[in-house]
C-alpha cells in the first residue's frame, strides 16, 4: 500500500535487462556510448523531431534546471504557476543554474490561466531596466495536483507567451502520464502546441534516475553540454543512462507503464468515490488529491498505508474531521495493493 | 586493449547483484532507504570515523563541486595544483558551485609541494579586502598524473594549510588505487592526515556512477544537504546510489578492485620499461604517462589499442619521434589484453 | 513642477559644501579617510547603536542587496512585500548578491501583515531539503506607495520574523521622511522595533548618491566589507561618500529636509483634496498616489507638470476618466512650484 | 609627499565646478540627463568612434567587471597578466559578475607576452566539454608596475586573440597616463589596435569617482544597461556622474592631468635615479617601482611621506638593505613635494 509518491517504486525489469546488457566490456564515456546514438534516434521518431537535441541527466530538477538555464538570462524572471515542481520542490536549484534569475510566481491552486499569465507577464514592461526582465515560461504537465492541461490549454498558454516572443518549457516529469490521458502524440502535446524545450520524465516512470531534455531548437545544443558538464550532471559512465533511456523507449514500454499507472489511479479513484471520499483536485493521470474522515486514515495508517496528509494532520479529536491525502499511483502498484487500501474505508 | 580511462570499464556483478537485489517493492526516497544507513555504517567504519557525515552523488565532479562549496566562501581562493581536476576538467563546476570562487593554481608537472603552497597562500595577505581571501586547499590522490602522495607528504601540505587555518579537501577519485599503492589505511590517508573532506570515487572503480562525499567534520552535513538538492544531485531514487555503494563496501571488493587495476598496470609498466618505453611522471598506482616511437603508436592505434595521446600526434613524418600516452587500466583490464598490448612494441 | 520622484532633485548646499571642504590634498582611500569617522560616530550616536557597524555605499539597490546578502543564504527565501523596492525595481540585484536566493513576495497592494508573513513562512517548513529555506524578512520605509508602518506595526513584523528565529532588514531609502512622519527616535524605529539591519538612505533626501549600511549586529562586517569589495561598490576617493554623508547627517540635516519634503506633501495633498482628487494610498510621507479626470491631467502635462501616470494613459477618449498619479516631493521643492501645478485643477 | 597612490588626490577645481554646475533644480535620473548626452558625443569624439556606446559608472572594478562580463560566458576563461588588477585587486568581482568564470593567469611579472597568451589559449582546446572554455583577454594599460604598452606591443596581443575569434578587453584605469607617454590618440590605443571594450578611467586622474565603459560594439549596449542596474550601479542621481566625466573631457582637462602626473614622475625617477636607487619596472607613465637602502626608508617614514614598500619592510637589522617601494604621482602631486622627498636621499 505504498502512495507516497511515483518516485519509490522498482525499476521495470525491461530496463534492469537493458542495464545488464550494456555491462559488457568497455564503452566511450561521456555521452559517446553507442546506445546514445539510438537513444537519441528514438526520442526524435517519437516526437517526430528530426532536429531535435536530445540529452540525458539523472535528476528531473537537473532536466528543468538546465533547460530552462538555456532560456532565462540572469536579470529575467521565469513564469510559473505556484504549485509548479520548479517554484516548491528544487530548493532554487532553477534560480541557482540561471544565475540568479527571478521566478514570478503566478497564485493559483493548479493550473495557471492564460490570463493570469498574460497580466503576470504585462507587469513586466519592455524595456524598463529597474525591474526583472521578461523569460521563459514554464508550464507543469502533469501538474502537481494531478491534473492534465488539454492541448487547448497548452497552446492557450503558448500562445500568450508567442505574444511576448518568450520560450516556452515544459516539464514533463509525468510526460507519459499525461500522454496516455490525452490520448495524444508526443508532438502535439509539446512542439506542435508551442513548445520550444521538454523535461521527458523516466525516474517517476520505473526508470532508475534518467531524464531526457529535447530540444526543438538545436541551436541551444553546444550550451546544453556546457552548462551540464559545469553542473557537474555529465556522467562518464553514460551508457548507463543511455541503457535506461533505451529500455525505456524500446516497444513503448514507457507509454505501458504510464497506462498501468493511470489505470491504476482510475481504480483507487472510483473506490474513493464510492467510499465518499471527496476530490480536491481533478485526478487526470496517476495522482489523486482527496479527503475522507480523520478515522480512516488512522485506519490506513495502522494498516501501513503510506501517503502524505496533505492538509490537517492525524493528530486531532474529531474522529469524522476531513483530512486531504494526496495518493500517488507508480507502474507497478497492483489492484491487490489498492483493494487493501480501499477496504479500509 | 582499451586503456582510455577507467571510466570506460563495466560494472563489477556484485555491485549489479546489489542492484538487482535492491530492486524489489517501494523504497522510501531521496537517501532514506534502509540501504544507506548500511552504506553509512560501512563507511564510518573503514574510515574509523563514527561522527562522520556521509553523502552519495552520482559524479565526481559533484562530490569535488559541493564539497568545496561548504568551504570556500564566494570571495575566497581554492588552493591546488595545475593538473587537479579541479582546474582542468571541471568545466568552472567548482567556481559554480563555490559561488564565483577563484581557483589559485600553483604551477607544477604533477604535485604541488609544501614551499609553493606556502607562497601562494602568502601571496594573499590576511585582512587585505581587495584580493581574493585564503580558503580550502584541494589535493589529488592519485594525481592526475598517475602518482601517490606519501602520506608525509599529504601532512606536508595539510601542516601548511593547518598553519593558516585553512580546511583541506582531498579529491579521492581514485583514492581506493592510492590506498592500496600505499598500504595504509583509509584514516591514516585522510583525517589522521589532516584531511577535513574527502570525494571518495566510485565510479572509476568499478560502480556504474556514485561517489561519497565523507565529512570528518560533521557541521556541514545540513549545508551540505541543502547544496546538493539545490545542485540538483539528490536522487529520488536514492536506493540505487545506495546500492552500487554497498556493493562496491563489501568485503572490501573496494580495495579487490584497486588492486587489480594497480596490479594490471604493473604488469603493462614492467612491460613498457622492457620495451624501453620513457616514463614522464612516475606510475605509482593505474594510470601510466609513457612515451615510445610513433611507428609503434601506429601499430597500436592499427590494432584497435585505445589511449590518449598525451602530446603531439599520430600525424608525423619522423617513426622514430617519441610521442607520449596516457593509459589507464581498470579493474576489469585483464592480463591478456596488456599482453595483446605489449606484443607491439 | 517636478513630482517625478525625489531622486532627481538638487544636493543641498550644506552637503556642496561638505564636498568642497573635504576636497583638500591627499586623503587615505577605501573608507580610511578621516571623515568616515566622525560619519560612524554621528550614525552611531543619533541610532543609540555604539556597537553598531557602519559602511556607506552610493547607491539605495547596492546597500539593499548587499544588506540582504549578508543575511540569506542562497537556499533561503527573502520575504518582502509585492511592492517592495527589492521585489520590483531592482532587476534582480538581491538575487545576484545573495547567491540565486529566491524572494517570495507577499502579495499586497502596499504594506505586508503579520498574518501574511507568517502564512508565507509557514508555507516553508523547517527541515524539508526541497523547499527554499526561510531567510530574512524585508520591510520597507516608507512603502512603495507612501504610507509608514507605526512602530506597532514594525514590532508586529519582526514578532513574526523573530519567532522563527529570522533576521529582519529594513529598506529605509526614504527612512528620514518616515522618521519625521512618525515622530519617533531612529532607535524606535529600528533596533528597539527589532530590526537587525537598515538601509539608511541619504541620495533621495538630498545627497548626491550615498547610503548607508547600519548593522546593529556587528558580527556581520568583515563579511559585509567583503561583499561590497566584490560587488565593486567600495569606492577608492571614499572621502566624498563620507564628506556627503557628514552633510547630510550635520546639525540635523537630514531630518529638516525631509520634514520639508513631508510638509510640502502634506501642502500638495490638501490642495488635491480640495480640489476632490481621490486618493489610492494614505499620503503619509512624501509620496502621493491620487486620481483625477483624463483632462486636467491634460492640461498639466501640457504645463510642463513631471509626473508619472500610474494607470492608465494620458491618451484616450473620454476626459472624465480618472487617472492616477504619482507624485513626490524632494527636499528642494517648494510653496510655488506646488500651487502652480495645483492652478491647473 | 603623499605617493601612496593615484587614488587619494584631490578632484580637479574644474571638475568641482562642474559639479556645482550641475546641481540646478531637478535632473532626470538614470542617465536621462542632459549632461549624458554631452559626455557620450565628448567620448566619442575623442575616441572618432560614432557608433560606441558609453556608459558611467563610478568604480574601476565595476566599470572592469560588467564590461568582462558582457564577453564571458560563465563556462569561459578570462585571459590576463598575474599582476593584472582583476586578478589582485578585485576580490573575485569579475568572476561575481561573469557568473562564475575562471581566470586564467599568465605568469609574468608584468605584461603578458604573445607567446604567453598563445600558449595559455591552446592548452584550453576548442570543442572539449571538460575544460574551461576560450573566453576574452583582458589588457591592463598602464600595467599595475607602471610600465605601458607600445601600439606594436598591443596589437600583438589583440592579433593573438583574434586568431582564436576572442574579443579584447582594456583596463584603462589609468588610459590616459598611457596615452600621453605615447603620445598616439584614443582610437589607436584601442579599436584601432584591436580592442573592443575599454575601461576609461576618471577616478585616478582627477575625478571624484567616475568610469566610462566604452563599447566599440554597440550590440552590447542594452545587456550592459541591464548587468549594471541588476549590480546596483547604475545611479539614479546620474548627473553628478555625467557631470564630472563632462569636466574631465572639456578642454582636453582628463590628458592636462594626466601629463602633469607623468611629469611628476619623470621628475621623480630623475631624482631617484640621480640618487643611485635602481628600478624594479621600467616607469613609462606615473608609477614607480624602485629600491633603495632601509635607512632612506626610514628617514622618509619619519619625514611623513606615504608609500607602499613593495617587498621586505621597515623593520629589520641591516640599514644598508635594499627596499623596494612603490610610487605614484597623482595629478595634483607638485614639484615642492617631490624635492622634498629627494631631498631625504
């Protein structure tokens, strides 16, 4: 019964065979291991993004920091929402590797809107040396709160920063998770719809620790390799994450495991419901955001259930008080695992 | 007859047997798993240094970058030598992360000695605001140049660095190597030789990508924590950093491995000395600088032998010029390939 | 007619002469010249700080910045309000010193309130590594938008701060006219209200371009002497930051130029309120937001009347529109020039 | 006898007066003044260079910095002479503003030869990730042991960076000592000679505390404008820097100074030399580093006069040691004072 979050489950199996078969003999390090070549071959067939740059790191906040360091001078602000992983989860990492750049933070629960963006960015002025500059916009699919932007959405948002001529990044931690929601291509969700560079989350989808920045716009490539060799995120022993990489993409496996995930979420949600549990966000993919009585959590908790409470605590007298949870889905979360959990309630 | 770098080798199985082993059900994240408190234990205790503070990244020039970071304020200088990797092959990782620190490099082949330490370190008075401030000392074992202080040689430099109050870092990267050429112990090496940090690799000796940053002064450890999240090298999936580094702990395969990449490489010195081969700096423990003929740099380089050409170029004229190498040997470098090798001379 | 701000007024006399005194043979450089002193003792005496540590730097952004950086690490959060200066006039510059520190702005038309400070302090708990960290809380006096925290409602922000155990910076770049408003002593309204730092300014009021940095924790100043070393804002010919300093602080200078500053507000604001201009923030220094028609804003601009718009624009239809204004009063404005542009009502 | 530096005399009378000139009613801040636009023509005549953009600021190290930061990327290396001011004198500021960029230091104990900075630029191969990259040179005129450059000496360099594509940066802190020991004009010490920035120095001759940075390229003009306010240099009260860069160009005032310096000096090392002292650097414009026996130092100490002594010190057993000293000549330094100084030997 573990929901705490999609970054503590195992490695699928695919990719542990992929790692064993790549631990044979010596490789070039650095990135010109042979698997990268077919690494970078398969990300650009999916995205259907010939001239895409493809590069892996380990950590998702090294794929959102350093993309979006290609894209915000230091005297820029970049626009996000406040839930986004970049404002509340990397400790300034994306402040740190743009050079002290501002994040403006724009106040929502969720999503952020194009018009909020819109003023956001309109207090701005161009051109007025006193204040933060215009930058990139970073835009959180899946959201933290687990809710899934529609292509409308996104290119909403793309479209209000087009307007202003600013970048657009897009942190695809949960990447597949929204995919198989939308039932879309990787190239609608991201270039088509405006995109101009994605973080494309492995490590929360049964990968070991890799992500992959795609560059729609190559030109920024040789400042990539820079600013990651000087963030000191370029392994020598890269075939290793190429060999995640590669078992990932291989047969669609990363598509598979976001399916299961979702599927999975789908089914602890409709017990939730009919359990009475009321929902806090829109669950669209893999995370659930709801609430139910103080005694049931107890009960779960005694059980061994693991998850956040997301707001109150387990400590308090009203036994029927609602305390939120947030509840996280990973591949290999099984039914068994939430009827468990659901038989709590 | 790969002798690139031995960070081009493969992982030893028992550290993939580890991973495998760690693989199973939900681990808690973001160094929390059960398995670093075993990394933790076994370290302290090769170390014999209980109060230690231990951390895992997953490159060296992490280790290196954050763990100077915790002791050079931004307006100060790290001292070390030319040839560190500090300098030459971190791409300003260390400025980066040291806040826009300066690097003071004192000229030298291969170490830097007592007396030039000396001088450089009075060459920024105390109390003068206007140039770069005294900070850590930075020292390499094994040097980049293949060699192995002696342990009255790290308490030399760490004497004089002591005389100014200054802390000492010890770049490890190939510390298992230098321990095992030295015979000494892991504590003899560092902290009872004045060391106050040390990047203990892992990566070039047989893990697939994990260092740890070993603090026999325990006051950084929260800093240090912080700087690594924001540096973005805190792994979600820390079990698996956790993992490599038990392996690599146990039954001290650690020093197994040293061993035999410091014995594969006595083998291709005697080899070379055999062959008349001129040495640049003296092999003391995997690593080899050694010059011969560029006719037999040729036959090697037609056999499909790997190794840096340290300088000059295959390109020439004259067979009979000498051109330098670098070579390497890994843990997994066997006999019969320096043979292959060697046959060419 | 000139209420574009009070940085583009005249330097007073007594300070002309103050520059013209000091400007006699050699003097020591870098803040060891003889003036400095009488400057420290002067700050020391009328803030009842004989502790205190003084430096002068000539510019309200660099005394800000470096103030703050010697406060937040760069993982830690400044609080401030959305309208401080820091948050929205200074292109990232407490950013840069301070590391890639983040600001987490409290959004508010003017001052922020405890229960926002203390909400937002909340929202970054102690001890989670994936947060920003709490830093320093800014408060700024006069506001933005010319209304003065009461000593009350100073001593109710650094109540929050100091219960987290949180330094306090106050940005006085208009401290004098705060200080005249509120009729309190220096002491009052700084350390004895629980401020650790303040921007004292003195270019607004009418020096030429100097600030000073007041520390009542003198712990921070070789740090701080440091900083401003390296930011490049220590000035060799430092006779003339403290000649224009000395001026300002002589037989009370300062405080009667900001009193004339505040009276010919106070003046510009009755003859508004009569003329039935509404106000959007309460006049409590020298700095006015009001509102009136489109056409009298029409007629005054045409007059050579220098102000800024504040929303809104003077091109447009309807005449009756109400547009709001900024308007500041330096030291040097006077009676006339304030009825003239009140004529045109 | 005051020869402790340029730093420390007095500001000429005719930049008093345009100072005091300048201080009438309001002025628009932040480089709007009208002055501005007089000073920028005045540059760019002087410099025949229509198309440069000029900029203020009121500290050498600053105007040093943000022009080298507007070359060098964070990844870079900047190439300068180890007695250069940006490597000894500025604690680590030009590496705070290029966002953690290295220096690279050619030993010399003056100026850097072509040779040199060839070999200094090859040991960091194009197109290598690991290493720091190619970054601008930097060229101190005077050097920072008072020699100057030859035209022929500075193109050497200037060609040598070009040959690698690298832009060219000059400390002219004391620019126009140099020029009039050369007798040449502006644009041959500069964009004629190869140079693209250069920091036009005020503070040392004359001025109160006042740079130009001038860009022969102007597409660096609106990033300058944003790195200078995101340092907190950029003065709202700008007329009082306009002011005095407007006094030290009328008239040709800033060359007037500079010879009356160099004559000083040439006075000076007459004397000394008259007086058996030997020199350490040859003395082309107004500083001097020569040496002679402790028992002359210690008569001028007692006598009052202020210098550096270079190497060894006052104290010490042997009267007849020779002691090095270091002495320069501000404008404003007469003949009475340098004969009374003589007149100690």
């Amino acid at each position: 019964m573990f929901f705490a979050s999609d970054n503590a489950g195992p490695v699928h199996p695919q990719i542990m065979a992929r790692l064993t078969q790549a631990n044979e003999g010596h490789a070039m390090p650095y990135g010109k291991d042979a698997i990268m070549d077919e690494v970078r071959d398969a990300i650009r067939t999916a995205f259907e993004a010939p001239q895409a740059e493809v590069y892996l790191v380990a950590t998702g906040t090294a794929a959102n920091a350093l993309a979006l360091a290609c894209y915000a001078k230091p005297w820029q602000t970049i626009f996000c929402s406040t839930t986004s992983h970049i404002n509340e989860d990397e400790c300034n990492a994306p402040e740190f590797y743009a050079g002290a750049a501002k994040l403006t933070v724009i106040e929502t629960d969720d999503m952020m809107t194009p018009d909020a963006l819109r003023r956001a960015i309109e207090k701005h002025p161009d051109g007025n040396v006193h204040g933060a500059q215009r930058g990139p916009v970073s835009i959180t699919q899946v959201t933290e709160r687990g809710s899934v932007h529609t292509l409308d959405e996104i290119r909403a948002l793309t479209t209000v920063a087009k307007g202003y001529d600013l970048p657009v990044h897009l942190d695809g931690a949960r990447f597949a998770n929204a995919l198989v929601a939308l039932g879309c291509t990787p190239a609608e969700m991201t270039w088509k719809a405006g995109v101009d560079v994605v973080s494309f989350g492995g490590t929360k989808n049964g990968c070991m620790g890799v992500e992959a920045v795609v560059f729609f716009d190559p030109t920024k490539a040789w400042e990539f390799e820079l600013r990651r060799k000087r963030g000191a995120h370029l392994f020598s022993k890269h075939r290793y994450l190429s060999a995640q990489m590669a078992g990932y993409m291989q047969d669609d496996l990363w598509m598979t495991m976001a399916q299961q995930a979702n599927d999975s979420a789908a089914h602890l949600v409709a017990g939730l419901r009919a359990a009475g549990a009321a929902f806090l966000h829109q669950p669209d993919a893999n995370m659930i955001f709801a609430s139910w009585p103080r005694r049931i959590h107890q009960k779960l908790h005694d059980a061994g259930a693991k998850y956040y409470i997301w707001n109150g605590s387990l400590e308090g007298d009203d036994p029927e008080e609602l305390l939120g949870a947030r509840l996280v889905c990973d591949w290999s979360i099984g039914k068994p695992a939430i009827d468990q959990f659901l038989s709590h309630f």
